[in-house]
C-alpha cells in the first residue's frame, strides 16, 4: 500500500536577512527527515521546544515547503503551489492557540468556513457542518459565541471546522499545549475517535507524554532530526535515552522502572496504571 | 471592566424587522435618511415621526435601547442647535442684546436642525439594534459587489470586517489583563493630567500592537491551513435570499419617499 505521507531527506532552513537582503544567519529548523505514515494510522511526534517537530507539522499542510527533499501528502509532491489546496483538504491543520483559528462570531459559521472555501453547495455545507458538530459533541453550542466557550470547547470546534472539509487527515500541531487538564482529555478523546469510528489518519504533534500513550507508532524529534521511532512500549522502555532528548516518560512508567532498579521483577514497558497495579498484584500472587 | 463594552449592539427579539435580509434593511436605512433632507416644515417631521415609531413598534425593541443612541451626541447636539441659534438671521427679531440676536428664524431652524439629527441617529440606531454585526458585513458586501468591476476587493474588505468584529472581545480582554499586569508592576493610571495619562498608556498599547500582530499572523496561517483563498469560487453557508416580506419593506420604502416628497413640496406648514 502506498503510505499515505512520506518524507524523504526534508529539509528546511530559516534564514535571517540583513538590510540589503543578504543571508546573516542560517537556521537548520528540520535536518532530514524521513517518515512515512500509513493512512487510518494514529502517530505521534514527540519533541522538546525548538525540535523542530511544529516546523514538521507546517510542511505537512504545505504552508512551508522543504528546502531540500521532498515530501508527499496522499502522493502530491507539497513543493508544487497547485496541489496546495488539495493538500489542505485531505491532511487538515489544528494549531496550538484555539483564539487564533477561529474565524467567525458564531460556532457553526466558524465549522463552515472550510467548506465554504472550497466551495461546497449551501445545502451540503450545512449536512457537513452538523455531521462533524454533532463528531466532537458540540452540536448544542452550535449557535453560541466561541468567545464564551472553554479552551478545550473551542479546540474541538477547531477540529470540526477540519472534519467538515472531509479530509483524510488531520494533523494537530500541540492543540492542548494550551488547555487545562479536564480540556486535554477531552480532546485527545474526541481525537482518538475520529481515528477509530471515522478511520481519520492522525498525527498529534506535542510534548506530553501521556497523550501518546494510545498512538500506533512515535516519533521522537530533537535537533531537526528523527532520534527515535517505534511503539510507545519500544520508545518508553529507553527512558535515559529520552531524557537526552529532554522529554520526560509517564509518571507510571517512572515508576515501574524504579522499582525494577530495586530489584522488582516486572516489564520495563508500563503505559498506564492499571498495568502497573496488575504487575504488582501478579508479582504478590506468586510469593 | 473593559469587558462591558459591546460594539454594534444588537438586540435580540423575533420580529417582522429582525427577520428582513439585512440589504433590504441598510438600504431603508440610507432612504430614511436621505428622506430626512427632503422637506422643511412640520408637516414633514410628523410623517418622519410617525413612519418611524410604526418601524420602533414593529421590531418590539423597548424605545429607551434607541433613545440611548442619542446620549453619546448631546454635546454635539447642543452645539449645532446653539450655532443655529445664533447665527441664523431673520426678519422676526426675539431677543437682541448687545451682539446676541436671536430670531424667530432662528428657533425654528434650531428646533428642526436638532430634530433632524436625533432622527438621524436613531434611524441607524434601529438598523443596529435590529441586525447582528455578520449579518451587516454579508449585507455591505452583497450590496457592494458591482464595485468589484472597478478592483474594490469587496469580498475581502468585507472579510476584514467580520474578523475585526470578531476579536473586538478578545483584545478588550487582553488589554484588561495586560492594564492588571502592570498596574501588578506599579504601573499608575488614574491620576496626572492629560498628557501624563496618555504618556502612562504606553506601556499598554505596546505589547497590545505586538500581541495583535501576533495573532493576525496565526489567524492567517489558519485561514490558509482551511483553504481560504479570497473571494473566488467561494460558496456562502448562509446565501442572503430576498422573500416576500423584503419585497414588501422595499415598496414601503418606496411609498414613505414618495409620500415625503410629496408633503415637502406641497404642504403648507
């Protein structure tokens, strides 16, 4: 099957210009990068600040494109301008401030903008407006200001104006880096349902270790550069290799490998609590 | 406390007026006033009265939210009417003393140049009241579309509008939380004169501006990320279709000009 996005070798350089436009400073954001995701896949990318992994996102909406490499989004090369639109369609973008992207005073002309611009017939901007309201369970909100809803309300309106373009793909560039901890929740899980119930391909782009926990693969960015990739269980089972990278694993899995340093004999590849506890309890059963 | 602020404030009510697609009411609006300017006798200022208070009772708007509109311009108000007093000259001498001279000339002129512009004012006072702000915008820029032959960017004019209208609360907010931050700081805003004040808001509209260049920049990258790409082969959610009771406003419209006209022209007083 043809992967649905694949970087080969990206590159991407910002520079910084003096008066007469002369090049004084070169900042290698992104250093080759090679991914490649299957479509229906939940990945996630992992980075400190300055990783590089929000450059990353932008190129895969083609709002920045590679300086060197190339990279292909449901196989349209994002350098080529014509493909813009298209791409924007199939692989759409949630940013991290839910303020700044929303666009209109009223929630559901906010969700219709998309489909506005790509122009979809009135009847069917409302069909999709109501089907991706009623996705992210803020259909009753639907009339209401977004001034007056909570940081995790209005990023899920955020992505339901993104359903509502109908896309393949959507990539969330830290969309909780924002939110207190009840908003984050519930928009990790309205994410992860869209990638079950709708087969949406998801690329969550962030640094909380918790919300990649459910991801089918991880990438781990630092320096412009793909570190480390594989399951969550592989990534988390090489804490002090993480910590290079300034990421910190989940307080469960800190634990378990504590206690596996004290001699405990249990996995090294804990993800949630309830695996912790049962390791416990089965240990305490064969005493 | 900057939060009170509202901005073309709309009140919401199911009405005839309400109901009406916003063109035909900016359109009405423009009539009314330029009717304003038709006649000079009371006989006119009577129907302009009466044609307004059947518009006030029909879109159910209490009239002390359209009288509020009048407040901001009393000043101006008492000005221009004090201007006319005195300035105007006529057979009909009132009161003369030393260089003040007022006539009879001068009252009435006074009287229906202050009337003239409470009309006015609260003529497009309805129109606000009665139309949300996108609604407005969606108006200005259906009724502003033949420019589009001479390259006004009207769709986009229009956009830039609704966006304004949009983060209107947002700044406000963040202006307030930037003000408490540096009043946290020592920052005084309250006393001094003038200039002193003025000098002492600086410290605000700075990283206000930046802020704001800030999120201008976001918004544009999410407008790109969502395929916006100007007003070309854009489809609208939420068409403006004229119905039968636009037709109807714009023959009664139609019906009050002629009317108006009529009266400036042939009756007496």
């Amino acid at each position: 099957m043809r992967p649905f996005i694949k970087a080969e070798n990206v590159v991407h350089e910002y520079s910084r210009r003096d008066e007469e436009g002369n090049v004084t400073d070169i900042n290698r954001a992104l250093d080759g990068v090679d991914i490649e995701v299957t479509a229906g896949d939940f990945v996630a990318v992992l980075g400190a600040n300055g990783s590089g992994k929000s450059t990353f996102a932008k190129h895969l909406n083609a709002l920045l494109v590679p300086t060197e490499g190339t990279l292909y989004v449901d196989g349209k090369d994002t350098s080529d301008h014509n493909n813009d639109l298209k791409i924007r369609q199939t692989a759409g973008m949630v940013f991290q401030n839910p303020d700044n992207q929303i666009i209109s005073n009223i929630v559901e002309e906010d969700v219709g903008f998309g489909p506005e611009n790509i122009g979809v017939p009135t009847e069917e901007i409302w069909r999709r407006v109501e089907e991706s309201l009623k996705n992210v369970e803020m259909y009753e909100y639907r009339k209401q200001s977004p001034n007056h809803l909570s940081g995790g309300q209005k990023q899920r309106v955020a992505i339901a104006g993104i359903m509502a373009m109908k896309p393949n793909c959507i990539i969330l560039d830290e969309p909780t880096a924002m939110l207190d901890p009840e908003g984050r929740k519930s928009v990790i899980k309205t994410v992860r349902e869209l990638n079950k119930k709708e087969n949406i391909t998801i690329i969550l782009i962030t640094h909380y270790m918790e919300e990649v926990t459910a991801a089918d693969y991880v990438y781990v960015m630092g320096s412009g550069q793909i570190k480390m990739r594989g399951t969550p269980r592989q990534i988390f089972a090489r804490s002090e290799e993480l910590t290079k990278y300034k990421l910190t694993i989940p307080e469960v899995t800190k634990i378990a490998l504590e206690l596996i340093k004290k001699g405990i004999q249990i996995p090294k590849d804990i993800l949630y609590v309830e695996e912790l506890t049962n390791a416990l309890l089965k240990l305490k059963m064969h005493q | 406390m900057l939060r009170d602020i509202t901005i073309g404030q709309y009140y919401a009510s199911e009405s005839v007026i309400h109901r009406l697609d916003p063109r035909v009411k900016v359109v009405a609006t423009f009539v009314y006033i330029i009717s304003l300017f038709c006649f000079d006798q009371l006989s006119g200022y009577i129907i302009a009265a009466l044609f307004f208070g059947c518009m006030v009772k029909l879109s159910k708007v209490p009239f002390k939210f359209i009288t509020r509109g009048i407040k901001p311009i009393i000043f101006m108000l008492i000005f221009t009417a004090a201007l006319n007093l005195l300035w105007t000259s006529g057979e009909h001498i009132l009161i003369k003393a030393g260089f003040i001279t007022i006539t009879v000339e001068g009252v009435k002129k006074m009287v229906f140049m202050a009337l003239r512009l409470i009309f006015l004012i609260i003529g497009s006072s309805l129109m606000t009241l009665t139309t949300t702000p996108n609604q407005l915008t969606d108006a200005i820029e259906s009724l502003f579309k033949p420019l589009n032959k001479v390259k006004v960017p009207v769709h986009e004019i229009a956009m830039m509008m609704s966006i304004a209208l949009r983060f209107i609360p947002i700044l406000v907010e963040e202006t307030d939380k930037i003000m408490k931050a540096q009043m946290a700081r020592g920052a005084d805003f309250e006393s001094g004169n003038i200039i002193q004040r003025v000098k002492n808001m600086v410290p605000i509209f700075i990283p206000l501006f930046v802020s704001a260049a800030r999120r201008a920049s976001d918004l544009a990258l999410a407008m790109d990320a969502r395929c916006y790409h100007g007003g070309e082969g854009r489809t609208k959610m939420k068409p403006l279709k004229y119905k039968k009771p636009d037709i109807i406003a714009y023959l009664v419209m139609f019906g009050y000009i002629c009317i108006i006209i009529t009266a400036g022209k042939f009756l007496p007083i």
